[in-house]
C-alpha cells in the first residue's frame, strides 16, 4: 500500500469537510454581497465560518480577512503594511518560507533595508542578535514563522512580539510582527490575542481543508493598503466575491482542527518518536532541530551518502511519498534555504529529507519506512 509521509505539503480533504462544502458546491449559490435572501445564506455561511477560524486560531471574527491561501496572505501582510509607507527596515527570519523571504526581497527595489534575523545551528533565533538589530533604527514590520515548514522548530513569537514592540515604543514609531502561521495552525494551540503578534496568516489545506483558501488575522489598529481592489469585501482589504465553498470547507477543517487538536498531536508525536528511535539506529543519520521545540508531526534528517532529491525518488519508486524540503521550493536544484540559514553545510543540506506525518498515518507505515530505509542504505553501500 502506497504511503503518504508530506502532510506539511499538502493534506488530503477530510470527508467531514467535504460534506461541509457539498451544499455550497451544488446548492445555495448566491453572491455574498447580494441583499436578497440567496446572498443572504451565502453571507451567513461565510460569517459562520470567520468564527470558526478565528476560534481555531485564538482571534476574534472581525480580524479574520479571507484570502486565496498563505502565500497571498504573507504579501498582504507585508505588501499592504509598507505600500505607501516611508521606507525604513524589513525583518524576516533566515528559515522563513519563501512567501515571507521573497516578498521581503522585492521590497529591496522599493527603498527598503531588508535584513535577515539570524537562526542557530537548531533552528532558533538569536536572540542576542535580534536585540541588537531591533536597536539599529527604525523597522516597519518584522516576520517570524510559528513554526518550520520544513524542520518543524516552533519559535518564541511572543518574546519577537515583546522586542519589536519595545523598540518601537523607545524610538516612538511602532514596528509590526507578522508570524507565518500555516504549518502551526491544527498541530499545536494558538493564540493570537495573548502571542503579540500584530499579523498571522493560515491555510486551509494544511489542516485537512480545501486548497485555494486562507485567511490573514489582522489587529483592528493595523492598517493595510489592499493588494486586490474591487468591489469592497473584507472591509475593502480584499476585493472579489468570496469563495463561499472553499470558505466554509476552511471553517470545517478549523472546528475539526480545534477539537481533535490534543488527539491529533498525540497520535503524530508517538509516530515520530518511533521514526526517530529507528533512524538512531541506523548509521549516518543527522536529525535537524533535534534539540529545539517541534511541531509533533515533522522530522526533517539526511542519510550519509545520499543527495535528498534520489532518495526521495527512491523511496517513491517504493511507494513513500516524502519532501527534499518545501514544496514550493522543490525542482530548483538547491540545497534546503531554511538548513543554510541555520549555519548547516551545504553537502548535508543536499541530503534533506523531511517526513510529516498526519492524522491517518500508523506505526505499521513507520516501522515499514524505517525497513526500506535500510534496504536502499544497504544497497548503495554494496
């Protein structure tokens, strides 16, 4: 039986989410900004589901704005907290995900100072560093994932929030903290209200919803310039008419998320930890972020001897689908960002493998992994 080991990827749609969304796919097809009462189910539906996101995330409906997904949400975020702005300084993590690293480098041929926050060697952030930038001049708005797509380490975003906003108040010009939460969001609890930060952006279809959906979570003081104009949804952040089937299919998978957290992460963490205790025993094996935080669900390590990109090809010729890395950073021919910006060399970055694992994964599948493993280890040394 085929293996599905890249739930950081992407998640399969639960079918509790998918029966969700059926109504709204083959039903009910009013325009949410209709006043009559088909426009009226479809506003309800898309209300229902702002609560159901924002509970999952610690918010409230009213800062919820809905977008296509996390990629759209980071540039909202950064985009629409600078246009018009007077340029200044940009902070992103070194390990963040390419939709907060290379809207921050575009911001370069706009007049901004863009600048890395510096990560160790297990994927933390230097904290000592970080002071000492925030201390350097003015910043506009600074970024830090939740936690890593790509390793799973869970930053301290609330001791970010606490250094961006002291800045701000010593230099008497605010700076902002956005934290890329898509691969937190239904692993581990989240909170935007108590975590400081002013911005958050999720996904659907990291947490078993549909793909083409998200949302960024905006404090109501934090003003944005729009990145899509049009007809004034989403309190005019967001023109265009809602997509009301994938919306509620998000608020779906968020209730879902939300009360089967503690279970879902139980069941993920005892996986791993089985993976992990099978690849010790093997020779040659680096885990990365070992000694940090994780997210339950992912392991990121390379094999001695193996480039990522042909073991991943050859455990998929097996039937196991893993990641090298990121998906949306994958066919480039380049060792893993988020490794190299941990200080890693570049030969052991080439050898990344991430595994993550979900809801529907059993120890059957590890210990069956940590078989084939061993058998391409065997075969490549012979």
């Amino acid at each position: 039986m085929p293996i599905y080991f890249d739930h950081n990827a992407t998640t399969p749609l639960d079918p509790r989410v998918l029966e969700a969304m059926q109504p709204y796919l083959a039903g009910p097809y009013g325009n949410p900004s209709s006043l009559h009462r088909y426009g009226r189910a479809a506003r309800d539906a898309v209300e229902a589901a702002r609560a159901q996101v924002a509970a999952l995330a610690g918010a409230q409906p009213g800062e919820v704005v809905w977008t296509s997904g996390g990629t759209e949400s980071d540039n909202l975020a950064l985009q629409g907290a600078t246009e018009g702005q007077r340029p200044t300084r940009v902070l992103y993590g070194a390990t963040e995900h390419p939709a907060v690293l290379e809207t921050a480098e575009a911001l370069r041929g706009h007049g901004w100072v863009v600048e890395t926050i510096a990560i160790d060697g297990d994927g933390l952030v230097d904290w000592p560093a970080f002071e000492a930038q925030l201390a350097r001049g003015p910043l506009r708005i600074a970024a830090l994932m939740a936690a890593n797509n790509e390793t799973g380490v869970i930053h301290d975003v609330g001791r970010a929030a606490g250094l961006v906003r002291a800045a701000g108040l010593v230099r008497a010009a605010g700076g902002l903290l956005l934290c890329d939460a898509v691969q937190a969001a239904g692993k581990i609890p989240l909170d935007f209200a108590a975590c400081g930060a002013d911005l958050m952006s999720l996904s659907a279809h990291k947490l078993y919803g549909p793909k083409g959906v998200g949302a960024l979570l905006r404090k109501a003081e934090v003003e944005l310039a729009p990145l899509l104009h049009g007809g004034g949804q989403e309190r005019g952040l967001r023109g265009g008419t809602e997509n009301v089937a994938g919306i509620v299919g998000f608020g779906a998978a968020a209730e879902l998320a939300r009360t089967g957290l503690e279970a879902r992460a139980a069941h993920c963490l005892a996986l791993r930890e089985r993976l992990a205790a099978g690849l010790h025993g093997l020779p040659g094996v680096t885990i990365f972020g070992e000694r940090a935080p994780r997210l339950p669900n992912t392991l990121q390590f390379a094999l001695k001897g193996w480039e990522g990109e042909a073991l991943l090809m050859a455990l998929d010729r097996k039937g196991i689908a893993v990641s090298s890395g990121s998906a949306c950073s994958s066919g480039k021919g380049e060792p893993s960002h988020v490794l190299l910006g941990m200080g890693l060399p570049r030969d052991l970055a080439y050898g990344a493998i991430r595994v993550s694992l979900g809801q529907d994964n059993t120890a059957a599948e590890i210990d069956r992994f940590l078989v084939v493993l061993a058998e391409l280890r065997m075969a490549a040394a012979a």
